[in-house]
C-alpha cells in the first residue's frame, strides 16, 4: 500500500529530502473520472478501537465514540467524504497489516500508518512527548540530565513518522479535489512533506495543546524547522487568542513576518500566500453525552452513587494523569477547606478521577508519587466513620461512569497548571443540565444548577465566565473558592449554569468543525488561480503564490518593442534596483554610468532615477549623467536634467510640521532601544528595525495614532511601513511622480508609447500600481508597458528580474539598441525612421548581445 521512495533518512535529515514517489496504488486512489467533495483527517491516532478477533486470526475494528476525531464529520456538508488518516491503538504484526489496512479502508474509510517499533518509541514517548509536550506546557529543561539534553534521534524518528503519514496521504488523496486537515503537534512537520508534493493542496492545521511565549519557544533547537513548516498550512488554528498570539510573536521574532487583520480575520503573508490564523476552542460531541444519559445501566450508576454518597456534598476531578493536570494542588485546596472550615469536615468529598498516564518517564514518576502520598496524609487526617474526604479512582473509566459521577457532582474542580483547552467542564454542564432523565417526572422541571472551580490557566476557563477562576498555585485562595462553590445560593448556581449551558450547547464540535472548514475554504478560494513556485531545501521549502500572468521579463521581448517605438520613458528606482542592496559602496559603477549616458543619449528617450534617497546624494553620483532626470525622496524632488532647476512636487512647501513631529519622533527614540530617527528634508523617518520585534511594532502603532493626532491639520501624510513610520508631505509618492513625468512628456507633445518601470520594494509598487491603471487611457493609450520588479516576489508589476545582475544586463541591451543624436551628414528624419536598420551597426549585433530566452524561473 506504501507508494515506492527513494528518500533515505540521511537524506531527510541533512535536508535534501526530494518530492516523494508519483505513483500511487489503485486500491486506495481516487479515479480520476469520480470527482468527490472529501477532506482527509489526519492525526496521530485513528478513532477506531480494535481487538483480536475470539480464534485470534486477525483484528475485529469500532469506531470509537470517545474520539472527537469521530465527531467532527458532523460539522462537514452531508454529501462530504470524510477519510482518517492516522496509528491504530495496538501493534499489529507486520504479517496482518495488510489484511488489517484493507478491512480498514473497506468498513471505515481510515488509512492506518504503521510506525516500526523503534521509530514509535522515539517519536511518540521521546521528541513528542518528552520535547515538545513539556515545552508547550511552558516547562523549560533545567539541565542535561532533567529533560535539557536535545536527542537527535528523536527528531529524526519525528521526521520519519511524518513522512510515513504523509505517504499515507498521498495513497489515497486527489489533490485538486480535496481538502486535509492536520491535527496537533505529533504532525507539525506534516505539512512540508504534502507541500513538497502539491503546491496547491488545500490544507489546515489545528493545535490542541498550548503554543508557547516565544521566550520559551526559541529554546527548541529545531524551532525554525517547525514554525516554516506550520506555515505550508493555509490555516492554523489554535484554541485562544494567547495561543495564537504565541505563534505569532515567534513568526514574527524569528521570520520577520507581521500579521495583519482583514475584516475580523488574522493572516500572515509568506510568499505570496496567504496564511490564516484561526481561534476557535473546540466542543464537545452533544448527543453522544445525551445518549449516554438515557442509559438505564448508566440510571442504576447513578443511583448507586447517590447511595453511596447520600448526605454528603461531592466535588468532582477527571484529569489525565499527567505533570500538568495540577491533581496534587487540588488535594492540597482540599485539604486546606477542611482546616479552615471544620464543619465541612465528614461533608464535603473529592471524588478524582485518574485517567491512565499516556507518557512515561522519571517526572511523571514523582507526581504520581507525590499525589498518592498527599491522598493517603490527607484521608489519614480527616477520616471519620463512614467518610474519606478524597475518594480516588486510578483507573480507565467509560464516559457512561464519568456521566453518573458528573450527575451526583455539585461542582466540578480542574485545577491544571496548563492545559491546551479541556473539555471535562463542557460534559460536566451537559450532565448537570440532562439529569431529569434520571429524576423522577416531579422533579423533571426543577431548575438546574452546576459549579465549576476552573484553573486561568487551561484554555476553556476563557470560554466559561461564570465559573471561579483559580491561580491553582495560590492553595488558599482555591480553597476558598472551592468553598463558596459548594456555599453560593442555589439562584447564582442556576444562573451561571444556564449561561453556560447556553454557550456549551450552540458551540459543540460540529459548530467547531463547520467554522474550521468554511475559513479554510475562505482561505484557499485563490489556490488555483494563483501560479505557485517550491523553492528551497528542507524545511526551508515554501511555496511561492504569484499571480497568473506574472512572469519573466524576456529581453529578447523587450529589446524589439524597445526598437520598435519612438517615444520612450524609463523609470528606474536604485538602490535594490541598479545597485545591490548588500553593497557597502553606494556609489554607481562605471558600468551603470555608461549605461545610464547610452540610454539618455537617445533623443527617444526620457530616463528617470526614481529613488527614496536625498538629491544631493543622488546628484552627486549621477553628476557624469547630464541628460538624466533624478526624482529624489520618492518625489518630492524633481529634475528633467543637470541644467534644469530641482522642482518639488508637493502641495505644500512649509515644513512647519517638523517642529511637531520631530520632539515626538525623539520621545519615542529614547524610550525604544534600537530605534532611530532619519531627517530628511522633505520627510522624517523612524526606524525600528534594530528594536525589540514586539516593542518595535507596538510602538510604531503609539506612534503613528499621537503623530496622526497632532497633525492632522497638517499637509502631511503619516504612514507605517517595513520597520519604519514615515511622515512626509502630502501628494509625494513614487507613482505620483511617476505619473507626473507621463503626464508631463504627453503635454509637451511627446505622447510615450514604451514604459519600463523597474524596482525592488515597497515604495515602487506605486509606480506599478499607476502602469497598471493607466494602461489605455489617454496617458498610456496604445503603449508597450513593461512594469518590472526585482526578484520573485508578489507584486503588482508584471514582469520580474531575478537580481540586479540582470537588470543591468536588461538595460545594457536596450543601450546597445539606444541611437545618438544626429550627426552631420545624417538628418533627425533619416535617424528616427521606421527603419532601424538604417544605423552604423548591423541589425542582428544590436539584437545578441544581452538577450536571453524569456520564460519562467
């Protein structure tokens, strides 16, 4: 079932890791003909239980109710397919695995992944579980012998298991049809492996545990792997805006990449693609509770428990037995009530519930330790005849005995010190409010009421706002806590639980489900309109979005509309553009110069440097360059040529705003480390580049609102930009000018019909913006427009120049192609003929040099 590859683990670790094998088997693939809507789920584990089979030939398989996994198909449309991709509970002999994953595929739609022993250990009780799930949780190793040594291996073995799910994947997908949606943080590596294999797969994926402060996060060694990986998903969904936020502080620190907010909605631009952020907190399956409930074995629970606890006040914890559920904290709140509040005592009893560990390890070891211990000082204590105040089951325990001790239980305690979400008070709510059908038909209608004791630190406390919130690491004051929930008035207790009811009820995992998938639908709406590009190796790998009629600038393309026109304007910005960005020396080459002379040179043409740099260092360095024209500080400056006078091109020229921006500009400088201020002397620029990312970006935001305040009767624009807050006079921007030399040659009788408009930045998408909505009006009617950007990047030029190598060698072809004045003996008429060949050079020299075959790179 296993699609043949050639990817050797050394080769995945080290980074060189190819796309994976085409083929795919016909058992387990879509045809082609059949065109399904479906969306494959893909998590660490199935929601099916299996058990051998009574004459132990092969396995018997169920779902799993318990599963959420199972549940989510509910908020998918009806006629949706829905396929789990993901490790079965039990090891299934390498002989029965066939058998196992046909019956599999047949009965349940699941494509099982089988993990070899020594890989599963590593990448499940090693790098998840001993790596990631203790960092996510915020705890820090201390030292190399306590959780600090990074093992290698385990990362390996995590790559390795993601590769094997994702050749699960792709045996069964169809890639332009459907849709994948990857769970937790066993499979964050997941999304490269499909990315390398389909640029366009539509793909989410969901965090259910915490993301931790990027504090905490960048000591991961493999952090940067993981966070360019999470990013080959078009969604990312997380359960709290802390979590997201987390997430976004580490893109944002470690890739330089900033969010923004369109219309309610967070995104994140990675190379062209759009990447969604979505915080939704999950529910919980509502009628698989309110079947339970309707259960008569589940009635005679419940009547036994009620015997068993007659005149007692129960206080209910179902937690996993893990380091973070906070199990121990609860006793000792518990403990604590009884001392402070003796009546209590023979009263009150904490029933906790201990679901089996699903890790290991010496930590966990100690907690469980340190927990039966407190249990057995605490029922020493306070024992009396007929009374433990903590009763506690270590056990598994069906969801249909959860249900009953949920219904006896006054108030539910969770005291995790952190937890992902936690849907133990969601049931508990469901239970409390489903408990007529247990009641007698007299006390059917009696109002409803439910306590909840909740840690601020688990994501559904967020959710739940009518329960007490508890710092559990402050014993007293949950003692206290838990006091007054047993103590509060039954019209409070009925009041919170109806608004919480009410919220628990509308937000189950459907309502999660449906709002997941309809913005991932939202999210990848552009996937196929859009041309994408994979570059990179490893788990740099990323797919590039452009626009579809973006492409490469041909020379060859250029040169002969150049060659065929008479009036001609060329824009070229500088820095980026004709002089590398990483280039300590500013000053143009030689090279450049004469490329720049050549091209003035020709009476067809109009040259321009349009740059954000001074006059007077752009005069100076272009000072050989008579005939060029230089728009300096994006405009504000203008000059047609050497002996023309500089112009200013904005609607205003006092500049008695700098007195009120310039002492806030400072202010901010001096509480900002790392920042700094650029006078200018049409505008005033701060830049924070150097600052703390965070601080940086928060006070660019301060600022920009106070400047926006003081002068807004100013003739002045304030804008933010790449690290920078920029104020500068009103009217001044690279396309205004742009559109202003266009429109200036077309009243003087020199209507163009060739633009080149070249450049690398922000700043230049204006001039492109202008080409691109001039283009068959009156300026540029009937006009060869080539709008060119530097590098592969999304833009709203059409055309692209890979570095400034090439622009250079672009431009010295259409010099070599660029005609002298007329000298004697030859006439302007006899010059600026249609018939080009007509030059003292041969037509074929004036078309080799400098061109090269166009296409896409």
């Amino acid at each position: 079932m296993m699609p043949g590859s050639n990817t050797t683990l050394l080769d995945m670790i080290t980074g060189n890791f190819p796309a994976m094998g085409c083929e795919r088997p016909s058992a387990m693939t879509v045809p082609p003909s059949v065109i399904l809507d479906r969306i494959i789920v893909v998590a660490n584990q199935l929601p099916v239980k299996a058990v051998r089979r009574p004459d132990n030939e092969g396995w018997s398989f169920s779902w799993d109710e318990d599963s959420l996994l199972l549940h989510i198909k509910d908020g998918f449309p009806d006629d949706m397919e829905v396929i789990y991709v993901g490790l079965l509970k039990v090891e299934v002999d390498s002989s029965e695995q066939e058998d196992a994953s046909q019956l599999l595929w047949d009965k349940f739609n699941c494509v099982p992944a089988f993990l070899p022993p020594n890989i599963l250990d590593r990448y499940y009780h090693g790098f998840c579980k001993q790596h990631i799930w203790p960092l996510f949780h915020y705890m820090l190793p201390f030292s190399a012998s306590h959780g600090g040594q990074f093992d290698r291996s385990w990362w390996e073995a995590y790559l390795t298991a993601n590769m094997i799910f994702s050749q699960k994947v792709i045996e069964v997908i169809n890639p332009d049809y459907d849709y994948v949606w990857i769970h937790d943080y066993h499979l964050m590596a997941l999304p490269t492996f499909l990315r390398r294999r389909f640029n366009r797969l539509r793909m989410g994926f969901f965090l259910h545990s915490p993301f931790p402060s990027s504090e905490i996060y960048r000591t991961l060694p493999v952090r940067e792997e993981i966070l360019k990986a999470l990013l080959n998903s078009d969604l990312i969904g997380f359960h709290t805006f802390d979590y997201a936020r987390h997430f976004l502080s580490c893109c944002s620190r470690m890739l330089g990449l900033e969010y923004q907010l369109r219309r309610g909605y967070i995104e994140l631009e990675y190379y062209g693609r759009t990447v969604g952020i979505k915080i939704m907190p999950i529910g919980i399956h509502m009628g698989q509770i309110e079947s339970v409930l309707t259960n008569a074995d589940n009635q005679r629970i419940v009547e036994e428990l009620q015997q068993q606890f007659a005149g007692k006040t129960v206080l209910l914890g179902v937690d996993d037995m893990d380091i973070f559920k906070g199990v121990n904290l609860k006793f000792l709140a518990m403990e604590e009530m009884l001392k402070q509040h003796p009546p209590l005592r023979g009263r009150a009893v904490l029933v906790q519930i201990a679901n089996p560990a699903r890790g290991k390890g010496k930590d966990l070891e100690e907690i469980q330790a340190e927990i039966q211990e407190s249990c057995e000082r605490i029922n020493e204590n306070f024992r009396q005849p007929g009374y433990e105040p903590i009763v506690f089951i270590h056990r598994p325990v069906s969801l249909g005995e959860r249900a009953a001790y949920y219904t006896i239980a006054e108030c539910v305690v969770v005291t995790a010190v952190r937890d992902g979400m936690n849907v133990t008070p969601y049931e508990y709510i469901v239970c409390r409010q489903g408990i007529q059908a247990f009641e007698s038909s007299s006390d059917s209608n009696a109002p409803k009421k439910s306590m909840l004791v909740a840690s601020e630190f688990m994501g559904c406390s967020l959710s739940l706002s009518g329960a007490i919130r508890v710092n559990p690491w402050n014993i007293e004051a949950t003692a206290e806590a838990l006091n007054l929930a047993i103590s509060m008035v039954d019209g409070e207790k009925q009041l919170r639980h109806e608004k919480h009811y009410k919220y628990v009820s509308t937000h189950d995992v459907a309502y999660w489900s449906r709002s997941f998938f309809q913005d991932l639908e939202r999210t990848c709406k552009d996937h196929f309109r859009q041309r994408c590009w994979g570059i990179g190796f490893s788990f740099s790998f990323r797919v590039m979005a452009l626009d579809p009629n973006f492409r490469k600038l041909s020379v060859d393309t250029i040169v002969s509309d150049y060659a065929r026109s008479k009036s001609r304007a060329i824009l070229l910005d500088y820095d980026g553009t004709v002089m590398p960005q990483t280039s300590i020396n500013k000053n143009p080459s030689q090279e450049v110069i004469s490329i720049i002379n050549k091209l003035c040179g020709d009476v067809n043409n109009t040259v321009f440097v349009v740059s954000g740099r001074g006059k007077d260092s752009l005069g100076s360095w272009f000072s050989p360059c008579k005939k060029l024209g230089i728009a300096a500080e994006h405009g504000y400056f203008l000059r047609w040529s050497t002996d023309k006078e500089w112009e200013t091109s904005g609607h205003s020229t006092d500049f008695g705003w700098i007195q009120l921006a310039e002492p806030i500009m400072k202010l901010y400088t001096e509480a900002t480390d790392g920042s700094y201020i650029e006078a200018k002397e049409s505008a005033l620029v701060w830049h924070h580049q150097d600052a703390d990312p965070d601080f940086g970006s928060s006070q660019a935001k301060e600022m920009l609102d106070h400047l926006e305040s003081v002068l807004a009767n100013e003739p002045v624009a304030v804008k933010s930009g790449q690290f920078i807050v920029e104020v500068k006079p009103q009217g001044v921007s690279k396309g205004i000018v742009a559109e202003k030399i266009l429109r200036s040659m077309a009243e003087n009788g020199r209507q163009v019909d060739f633009v080149l408009c070249i450049g690398d930045d922000r700043s230049d998408e204006d001039m492109f913006e202008v080409m691109g909505n001039a283009i068959n009006s009156a300026i540029l009617s009937n006009t060869s427009v080539f709008a060119c950007t530097v590098g592969q990047k999304p833009s709203k030029a059409e055309y692209y120049l890979e570095d400034t190598a090439e622009v250079i060698r672009m431009l010295e072809a259409l010099s070599v192609n660029s005609y002298p004045p007329p000298t004697a003996g030859f006439s302007a008429l006899q010059v600026s003929s249609s018939d080009r060949s007509f030059n003292l050079r041969e037509p074929q020299e004036a078309n080799n040099e400098g061109s090269a075959p166009g296409g896409n790179s």
